[in-house]
C-alpha cells in the first residue's frame, strides 16, 4: 500500500521489478510500470514500513 499524489492510500497486488533515485529522491517500479516513491509507501506484504530518523 502507498499514498498517491492526492494523499489516498491505495493497494496493489505487484511485483517490485526495479529501485532507483531521480533528482535526490527514492523510487520503485512495478512490472505493470506504476512509479512510486519509496517515502509514500505504506506497507509491504501487509507490514507497516517503519522510518528511520537517523
């Protein structure tokens, strides 16, 4: 699950293909060619992503 532009959560059924960086900032692809950036992300596999503020 991830937060779109419009700040909705939203949830897919994918599989992650690639990670990379563009102008300072983190992102994955999903085979279906969705873009997101790494910081909207939920959860993965139904697991809270916990941030680090080190």
């Amino acid at each position: 699950m991830y937060r779109n532009a419009v700040d909705k959560v939203v949830e897919v059924q994918e599989r992650i293909v690639d990670v990379y960086a563009v102008n300072k900032a983190d992102f994955l692809s999903l085979k279906d060619g969705t873009e997101i950036r790494l910081d909207r992300i939920v959860s993965v596999n139904g697991k809270p992503i916990a941030y680090c503020s080190n």
